[in-house]
C-alpha cells in the first residue's frame, strides 16, 4: 500500500519520555479522508497509554484521539466531506460494520472489537494505528466528525473523547430535568460531566479531592460541591443521587459513591484506573445498585454531541500547549492539576 512519512511526537517505551518521531499514513483511497491536524487534546488515556499501564501497548505509541482539523484531501467515493472542510476525529477510527453492535449503531462495542485511533492493528498498514499528536491522519469518512460552525476549535478538541465518553452515559441512563446526578474528579472527562449534565437540565453534585476546584465546580455548573475526603460532607450525600460518572483515574474507595445512590441507582464507571476496584456486596445489595461501565459513543452519537455542544455553547475549559511540552503536562495530569485539559496547537510539531 501507497504511504507517505509524516511528523509525529510518540513513545518509544513505556519509561521514555515522549519525542519527535516519523510515522507512515496511508495515501487516502477511495473513502477515505486525509485531515492535517490543527489541534489534539491530550487525555488521561494517553498517558495511561503512553506509559503501558493497561499493558497492552505497542511501541512506539503515538497517542492522541481528540483530533480536530481540515480535510486536505479526500477519496473518490467520499460523499460527506469535501477539500477544506474542518472534520474531527475520535477514539474510534474503524469497526467491522457488520456485527450486531455494528449494525445497531453501537460499534463502540463492536464484537470482534473496533480500531482505535491508536495503539489498535491498522487494517491497512499492518502496523498499529497512530494518533492524533501528528501532522495529520487517513481515516475512512464513515468515522470522521463534523465539526459544528461557531465553536472554538483548539476547545472543542476535548469533545471528541472527554465529550462523547461523558454524554453517552448520560444519555443512556436517561439523565435530564429532575435526576440528580453525582460527577466524581474534575479532570478533563469530570469537566465535561459537569457542563453536560447540566445542560441537560440535571441536578448536578460535585466530588473532589481538592478544594481549590470547588470555585471552578460552581462555576462549570455543579449545583453542589462535596469534598471527597471529608466523611460529613460525604455522609450529607448519602442515599441522594440517582447515578453517578466516576471519571477518575486512579485508585478510590468506590463505596464511598455507592452509597449516595438511591434505590435502582446506577453507578457509570468511564474512569480506567490500572488496578481493580473492590465493591463491597452490601455496597448493591440493599438498594438493588447497579455499578457499571461505558466506554466513548458511537460515531451517530458523537456528531449528537457536537450538534448539541455547538447549541449550547459548550466546549471544554483548556490550557493550548506546544507538542514540546507534553512531558510536563503528563506530570501535572498526574497531579490533578489540569484546568481542565490540556489541547496541543500542532502547529508548534513544524517547530
Ligand atoms: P484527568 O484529567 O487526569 O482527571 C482525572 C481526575 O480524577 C483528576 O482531576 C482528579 O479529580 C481525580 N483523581 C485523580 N487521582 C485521584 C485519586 N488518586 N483519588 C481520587 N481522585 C483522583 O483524566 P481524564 O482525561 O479526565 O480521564 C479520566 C479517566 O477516564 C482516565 O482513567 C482515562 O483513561 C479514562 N477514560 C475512559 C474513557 C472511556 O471510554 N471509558 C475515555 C476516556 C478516558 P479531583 O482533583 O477533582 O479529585
Ligand atoms: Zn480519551
Ligand atoms: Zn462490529
């Protein structure tokens, strides 16, 4: 297959820092689109990624999958898009098409499993796939976004992953006017909770391990703010909320949450830390709660959410870094201290 050698910034083991790097991408075939990146959030995923902490990377990892950018060139057979359009791309950049999730329109779930955007097998090239810290990216147009007129785009990056990941959820435990709905950790996917739940007309309750968040909380649109680490505050909670998106990255005591769910409540784990949870058995049992899962959107979803996201007027809160910078910024995402999520100008890769 036809490639051409592009710029990009990746990992070459999991203990080496991030640096510049060569990757091949397809010459875009008859459905495919060829996007130069203008702006790439960096997720928690990433790191996790970068860092082999779900112990399945391929090195070297290029990360990145909150891409947004303008198509440079397209496929014969490509309906949707044309030369110049601005598109955006997720965590998904393929599925099998044809199994029953596939065909459902849920090919997030896809059942021999979907390529993602990177650190997947690359259909085409053999390799694994690359992300999104790179020049540019080939992907089939059935998987590309549109991106709305009259959003920002470096801050509607985030809403490729710590968008879509947060809304699906929402959506599909039915969150709207009178549920209450508990937000755990303001990072980049807790953020966007916040501002989506809310938008959705939900009464939303805040937790954080850090009070200097709790003005930002308010602000992003949390109706109440609990201090995780506080027992009274955490007691006031108890039996309230009819579910709950824990995005949270590392270890925590998921009890703790289980227990401010009200009978039928339901508990959305989108937060990926390395090791288990434990749940204890009368965390459930009693009130008959259901702790879960969700991983992204489907791509029909995505667009939903952008769609929706542009008529709100809602996009990610972010801090624009140089590619040169992504080290430092792993090390503050390590340390909560994101506001609320880093984007790279890729324009600073030509550096
Ligand atoms: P992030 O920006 O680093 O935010 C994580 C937040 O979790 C932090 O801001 C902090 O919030 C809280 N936190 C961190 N360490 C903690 C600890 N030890 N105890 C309690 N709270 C802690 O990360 P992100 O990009 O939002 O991603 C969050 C998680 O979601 C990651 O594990 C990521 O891999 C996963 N993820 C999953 C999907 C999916 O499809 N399910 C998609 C994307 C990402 P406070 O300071 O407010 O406490
Ligand atoms: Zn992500
Ligand atoms: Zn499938």
């Amino acid at each position: 297959m036809e490639t051409k050698s592009v710029k990009a910034f990746g990992a070459a083991a999991a203990t080496a820092p991030l640096d510049g790097l060569q990757i091949n991408r397809r010459v875009p075939g008859p459905h495919d689109v060829e996007i130069d990146i203008l702006f790439c959030g960096v997720c928690h995923s990433d790191l996790h990624t970068a860092r082999n902490e779900w112990h399945n990377t391929v090195y070297p990892v290029v990360p990145g999958h909150e891409i947004v950018g303008k198509v440079v060139q397209v496929g014969d057979h490509v309906k949707q898009f044309k030369v110049g359009d601005l598109a955006a791309v997720g965590c998904m950049v393929d599925s099998c098409r044809v199994c029953e999730y596939c065909k459902q329109g849920l090919e997030q779930y896809c059942e021999p499993g979907n390529t993602l955007t990177y650190n997947s097998p690359d259909k085409y090239l053999g390799t694994p796939t690359y992300g999104g810290y790179s020049e540019s990216v080939v992907v089939d147009e059935n998987y590309v976004l549109h991106v709305p007129e009259g959003l920002d785009l470096a801050a509607a990056a985030p809403l490729l992953c710590a968008g879509i990941t947060t809304w699906s959820p929402l959506k599909h435990w039915n969150v709207g006017p009178g549920s209450k709905v508990g937000v755990v950790g303001i990072g980049g996917l807790g953020h966007m909770a916040i501002k989506l739940a809310k938008a959705l007309g939900a009464h939303v309750v805040v937790f954080t391990t850090s009070t200097a968040k709790f003005d930002d909380a308010k602000r992003l649109g949390a109706d109440e703010v609990v201090l995780s680490k506080d027992p009274d505050q955490m007691a006031r909670q108890h039996r309230k909320l009819n579910f709950i998106v824990d995005a949270v990255s590392a270890q925590h005591d998921i009890n703790a949450y289980l227990a401010c769910l009200r009978v039928d409540g339901t508990l959305a784990l989108v937060g990926a830390p390395e090791l288990p949870l434990p749940v204890a058995a009368f965390s459930l049992i009693p009130q008959r709660i259901s702790f879960s899962g969700s991983t992204i959107g489907s791509i029909a979803e995505t667009q939903e959410m952008l769609d929706f996201c542009a008529k709100h007027n809602i996009t990610a809160d972010i801090e624009l870094i140089n590619i040169q910078q992504i080290n430092e910024a792993y090390e503050r995402m390590l340390k909560g201290d994101v506001h609320y999520r880093f984007v790279i100008d890729m324009k600073s890769l030509k550096n």
